[in-house]
C-alpha cells in the first residue's frame, strides 16, 4: 500500500495528460459506434495539448509583453502558439468527423464500424 501511495503522491500533470491519452486511444481501438470513436480521438487531442501544456509550464513566470525586469522568468511563446494551432486543428477533425458521420448515417443508416464495412463490402 506504501508503494500505491507513493505512487499517486508523484503524479503530475503531465503523467495524468498521458494517461488521458490512452484512455483516448483505447476507445478509439475498440469502440464499434461511430460517434464514440470521434469522441475518443476528441479525448487525446485534448490529452496531447495538455501534455504539451504541461511540460512546458514554468512557475512564476510571466508573458513577455509588458516591461518586465529582466530577474523574472519569462514565458516561452511558441509552445502556446502552437497549441493555439493544434487546438483549432483538432476542432476541425472533430468537426470534418462529424460531417462525414452524418453522410454515412443518412447513406448507409447504420453508426457501427462492423455494420458499415459489411455494407459497403457488399
């Protein structure tokens, strides 16, 4: 039990944004709905930018746009930036998922993998 508690005490963020990210990836692996699995790739998006987040985070410091003194860390810019762009990335796969969802239902009626690839095999 010491080793459990030890265990969670040493838990960061970005070991919790990791986890997250295979829960993700274990869902879209083995769910047969369509709509789960987009929601599952949504999940480890949001893991992945959280993780990236979190790697990056340095206590105290500050954004470098105002006169700040040179003694006071700064803020590093572009790994926020490039979230800024993975997060508007993965709204749009989220979203393109969903359009295609949609096509498929109205075509072929059905939101499981399995019923889907046997119609379209057929």
């Amino acid at each position: 039990m010491a080793f459990v508690d030890h265990f969670i005490r040493n838990l960061t963020l970005s070991d919790l944004a990791i986890g997250l990210f295979f829960i993700g990836l274990f869902g879209a692996m083995t769910q047969r709905n369509i709509i789960k699995t987009i929601i599952a790739v949504g999940i480890m998006d949001v893991a992945a930018v959280a993780f990236f987040m979190m790697s990056n985070f340095t206590p105290g410091a500050r954004p470098p746009v105002a006169m700040t003194p040179a003694d006071v860390p700064m803020a590093d810019p572009v790994p926020q930036a490039l979230m800024i762009t993975a997060i508007v990335i993965g709204v749009s796969v989220v979203a393109m998922c969903l359009a295609m969802y949609m096509r498929v239902m109205y075509r072929y009626g059905t939101a499981d993998w399995d019923i889907l690839i046997r119609r379209l095999q057929d």
